[in-house]
C-alpha cells in the first residue's frame, strides 16, 4: 500500500532542497523525521513536515511505522515568482524567486517483497520463453511433462 503527501509551493529552490533529501533517502521516515531538525539547511524544516504528514496518514490507514519506507521522495519545481533590483544607470536586473513541489511516498515492507516476487517470476517465464525458443518440440514436451511431474 503505498502512502502519499505533497507540500506544493514551497518558497525554497529545487536545488537547495535535493542534497537533504539524498541524506535522508536511505533512511526509514522514522529516523529521518528524528535526524532532519539536526540538518543544518533551511530545507529540514519543510521536509520533515511533508514526511510527519506521510506517517500520520499511514497510521490512519492502520499501517505501523516501522513497517515503512521510502519508495519515492520527488522534488518539483513550482513556478517562480518574478522579481528584479534596479541597478545603476537606471537598468534592471530580474530575479527568480523559486518554488518546489515536495512529494514523498511511503510504502509498507510487504509491498516490497510482493514487488520483488513478482520481478523475480517474470524473469524466469522470460527466460522460459527463450529457452522454449531454441529448442525442438521433442525437448519442449519433455520439459512440459518434467514440469507437471514437479507439481
């Protein structure tokens, strides 16, 4: 089950905000509400409010903490406001005020294990369909009957 928040218009650049994220990525949502206030960049403060938003939810839904991870932290650009500073002999110089969209999704540990099992079951027909390719249809009966044998 996957857990969504979003905080849009963000009066903080894009850029400024992605290294926190990358520090805090590997984390659970736990550990990183509880390291973020320690970061010493203006960008802890509005992530840790979109994550604390994303475990409350969850736990709305009946899913324990520690059962979470990340999947998806994404960082948007929102649009930018345009401002500008005059400057000597009576030019202008613009200036972009930049926002972000924050995004995190949180998913519970046996969504990865489903998402893994999956993967791996498709892998192995891909690799049965290649297989079934080169043969001859003498192997390909032989193969069926070992297959029906096993079950």
């Amino acid at each position: 089950m996957e857990i969504i928040s979003t905080q849009k218009y963000v009066r903080l650049s894009p850029r400024k905000i992605r290294p926190v994220v990358v520090m805090i990525k590997k984390l659970t949502p736990v550990r990183a509400v509880e390291v973020l206030p320690f970061i010493d960049k203006n960008a802890s403060e509005p992530l840790r409010k979109v994550i604390q938003t994303a475990i409350a939810n969850a736990k709305d839904r009946g899913i324990a903490d520690n059962d979470l991870f990340f999947k998806e932290i994404r960082i948007g650009e929102g649009p930018r406001l345009k401002r500008g500073r005059a400057i000597s002999r009576g030019r202008w110089h613009p200036i972009k005020k930049r926002m972000s969209h924050i995004r995190v999704i949180l998913a519970t540990k046996s969504d990865k294990t489903k998402d893994t099992k999956i993967q791996k079951n498709a892998v192995k027909e891909v690799k049965q369909e290649e297989k079934g390719k080169t043969l001859k249809k003498e192997d390909l009966q032989q193969a069926k009957k070992e297959e029906v044998s096993k079950k």
